[in-house]
C-alpha cells in the first residue's frame, strides 16, 4: 500500500511540476497579460468611438486600434518608447507594471530548478532528500509569482483609481489569459510543493522502517558480553581480558580476612613405636 502510494505522489508531483513549469513559461513569453480599451462617447446618438486599444505582457505592448494600430513596441525598461498614447494615464500603467516583472523570472527560474531536481530524485530514490529539496524550490516559485501577480495588480489599480472621470470618455480594462496562466501555474506548483514534500516524508518514513535497530550491532552489557563480543568484533583477542577488580571489591575482601580468628595450633603426634619381634629357633639337640 505504501509503494503505491509513494507512485502516486511521484506521478502526481511531475505532473503537477510540468504543467507549472509550461503555463508560467507561456505566460512570461507571451503578451496578454492586460487589455485597455480607451474611447470616447459621442453625444448625438450615444455611440462609443474607439480611440486606442492595446495589449500588454512583460516584454512587450501591441496595439490592435488607433494611430498606432498593428504596431508591437518593446517595452523599453530604460528609455520611453516612441509610442503615441492618447492619455497619460494609460502611459503611467504601462510604466508601473514593469516594477513586477523580476519576480515571474526568478518564479521561472526557481521552478525549473526545482523541476530538475525532482526529476533526478525520481530516478534515484535512495537519495531521499532531493524530494524535499525540489518542494522547497517549488514552494519558493510560487511565493515569487505570487508577489509578482500582487505587484501588478496593484500598480494597475493605483493609477486606475487615479484617473480623472469625464462623462465623455471612457476606458476599460480587464487581464487577458497570460495572466490567466500565471496564475494557475502558482496553484500548480504550490500542490508539487506540497506533494514533494510528502513524499520525502513517506521515503524516509520507509527507510527507518526497514533501517535495523542499532542495538542489534552493539554487544550486550551482560556477563556473557565478553565471550558473545567476540562474533560481532572478530578483530578483538581471545581469550577475553580479565575485568580489573573494584576498589569496594577489593575493600570488602580485606575486611572478610581481618574479621576471620586464625585456626588453633596442633600438637604434634609422638612418633610411631616399632616393636621388633625376634623368633628364635630351637637349637638341635
């Protein structure tokens, strides 16, 4: 049950990890993170006359009408670009939303790193901390995007909120699928975050389960320890070295010897007599 279910978060970590990697590459790459409308409304029958639209990422802005329709102007974080903008408010967005576009890069580069090293820990499972090395990196990614999509929200909404109402002009915005994909791609790579975290923790949960106890490699600390030592540690002598005595031991036996009374002395037994017997014949008569 368990290998199933490391499978299950290995697969669903790289998928997750994939599509996060591709939405936040298409979304830094491509230029409809917002879209402006600005016009002006004709009194006489109430109608709307588009005076300039445009969409904008981080690398580019391209007008679809207007003076400047079907013209592509790089976003020039240095110098102005030579473009004609109908107010200075519409300038002033495009301007402010530069301040957010370090933080999808670093996003990009952090899950890329990330989806790397969670490609290699999927091939070398053994090595158990990569997958808790890429969730970090993917949670890193996520944080930066984030950061990123609230800096160009609210550098949108500061000028927008700044903007003088006039009853005869009128001007629309709303973000496009670019920022559409970024954002998802933040909810993607928290889940592979998430997930690559996990899965560290069941690998390693796994790896201490089958680990063997460490008192198994130790000899026991018994009065057999000395002679069942010799197994575990081939290298040490035989016969096993004699234990050094105790001051207590040897104390309490020098008190055993000078409370014990000394043996009275015996009387030596007198020697042994011998009697000889002399048998004497009779002489012949």
């Amino acid at each position: 049950m368990s290998s199933c279910s490391s499978r299950a978060l290995t697969i669903l970590s790289t998928v997750f990890g994939a599509c996060g990697l591709l939405l936040v590459g298409v979304a830094v790459s491509t230029d409809y993170w917002l879209i402006m409308v600005e016009g002006i409304i004709l009194q006489q029958n109430q109608s709307m006359e588009v005076k300039m639209a445009l969409h904008s990422g981080l690398w580019r802005v391209c007008f679809v009408a207007g003076s400047e329709n079907g013209r592509c102007v790089a976003s020039e974080y240095f110098t102005e670009p030579d473009i004609e903008i109908t107010t200075e408010n519409t300038a002033n967005i495009l301007k402010m939303v530069r301040t957010a576009t370090p933080f999808p890069m670093v996003s990009l580069l952090f899950v890329f790193t990330a989806f790397v090293i969670s490609n290699i820990g999927h091939i070398r499972p053994q090595r158990t901390i990569l997958a808790f090395v890429s969730g970090i990196f993917f949670i890193l990614s996520g944080l930066s995007l984030v950061v990123g999509l609230v800096l160009y929200i609210s550098s949108i909404n500061d000028e927008v909120m700044n903007r003088p109402r006039e009853p005869e002009q009128f001007f629309n915005y709303h973000y496009g699928w670019s920022f559409a994909f970024a954002a998802s791609s933040f909810l993607l790579k928290e889940g592979a975050g998430v997930l690559s975290v996990y899965l560290f923790m069941k690998r390693y949960a796994e790896e201490e389960m089958y680990r063997p106890h460490p008192a198994l490699y130790r000899p026991r600390l018994s009065e057999s320890s000395d002679y069942s030592g010799q197994f575990l540690h081939p290298e040490s002598s035989w016969p096993p070295p004699k234990r050094g005595r105790s001051t207590s031991e040897a104390s309490s036996d020098i008190s055993i010897q000078l409370n014990q009374t000394p043996p009275a002395p015996q009387t030596p037994l007198p020697p042994p007599h011998y009697h000889t017997h002399v048998h004497m014949s009779a002489s012949p008569c």
